[in-house]
C-alpha cells in the first residue's frame, strides 16, 4: 500500500470507524475502574489508564500483523472476525466484574488489564483493515485516544437514539474480516476473479447482518412474552 495514497485514507477512515463502534466497553470499563478515585485523580488515571492500553494494543497489532503472514492464521482470523461482528449485533455486556481502584495505580491498572482482556475484538479488526501498515495501525490506535477518552459516551449517545449505526459498523467489520479470508494465502486459487472476490465480501456482510436481524428480533419476541 502506497503511503498517504487514496487506499491508505480510505483503511484510516475505516479503522477509525473501527476504533469508534468498538469503544463503547472500553469507555465503561474506564468509568467503572475510576469511579471511587477523587475527582481530580479520576482524569489522571483515565490519561494514564488509556495510554497504557493503547501502547499494548499497538503491540499486540503488530505483532498481530506479523502472524497473519502464516498460511492458515488469516483465515482463522477472519473467521473469528465474523463472529465479533454479529456478537457487536446481538450482544449486551455484563461489566459488573469490573472491579474499581481505590488508588490511582490501582485504577490504571484495572484499565489497563481490562482493556487487554477486552480489546481482542479491535486488535483483530484494525490489524485485518491495516493491511500489513505497520503506520496504520499506530495511527489507527493513536486516534482511538480521544475517542475512547472523550468521544465513546457521545457515540453511545448516538447509538441509542440510532440504533441503524450498529449495523453499519457490523457490515464494517464484516467487510474486514470478509477482506481477511480472500488474502489468505491457502485461498489464492478460490477466490481468483474479482466477481468471487465481491460475491464472497456481499454474502459476508448480508450473512452477519441477517443474522443479527433475525436474532435481535427473536430476543425482543421473548422479552415481550
């Protein structure tokens, strides 16, 4: 991928997208770590908190990265992908065990081991929308700062008063995780015109999001009765 090319916007914009439909738990799991901390320690443990999560999220989507190039590994990955993004449809977390600091270290901590335990989702997902950009991904991750600091309550604002936006972000990851299986290696001679290629991605995205639909509706059916 050729640097600041048209292709390298267009995978920022969509890691960014990434980064803002996955920071909701990340903005809880903050909140909930720092929530008995004195006000005026509170924002230097959601600074120091999130700084160290995003600095062990840029590692481990480089390394990521650097293990896709095994035969077999994308394909996993972009399985496992498919599976995040009707979960991000369909699922409503319980952050409860979220335990919070009663000091300033401890908190950060809190953030920090909850944040890796949590992240698996956006690592995977921005490490298969970098396309092997090293750049990327620490750009991607580094704009994910404010917007897990900052702009992940406003977004979950929005969310709840437009509900549609979870779906686009599941066809997003869908897309990437699609993207991720027509380059494994092992696969080169599946998907060898473009019309598989784009047939493959559609059925991917419609796939994930059917069934999304279908199980959303099939929970709300129960809750009713």
């Amino acid at each position: 991928m050729e640097l600041f090319s048209l292709e390298f916007y267009i995978s920022l914009a969509q890691i960014v997208f990434i980064d803002l439909v996955l920071a909701g738990d990340n903005a809880i799991v903050i909140g909930l770590a720092a929530r008995k901390l004195p006000q005026k320690q509170q924002k230097k443990a959601i600074l120091f908190g999130t700084l160290g999560a995003i600095t062990i999220r840029i590692v481990a989507a480089i390394a990521l990265i650097s293990l896709l190039k095994v035969p077999g590994l994308r394909l996993m990955g972009g399985i496992l992908l498919i599976w995040i993004a009707y979960k991000l449809l369909t699922d409503t977390d319980d952050h409860d065990n979220v335990q919070a600091g009663h000091s300033l270290i401890g908190a950060v901590w809190t953030i920090i081991v909850a944040d890796a335990l949590m992240g698996i989702d956006n690592v995977l997902a921005i490490s298969g929308a970098a396309k092997e950009s090293y750049l990327l991904v620490s750009l991607g991750l580094l704009i994910s700062v404010p917007i897990i600091m900052w702009g992940s309550t406003l977004f979950i604002k929005l969310i709840e008063s437009f509900p549609s936006i979870i779906y686009i972000g599941g066809a997003v990851l869908a897309y990437t995780s699609a993207t991720m299986i027509i380059g494994e290696p092992l696969l080169q001679n599946v998907f060898s015109t473009p019309m598989l290629k784009w047939g493959f991605i559609l059925a991917v995205i419609i796939g994930v999001l059917v069934a999304g639909k279908f199980t959303n509706a099939k929970q709300n059916y129960r809750r009713t009765f």
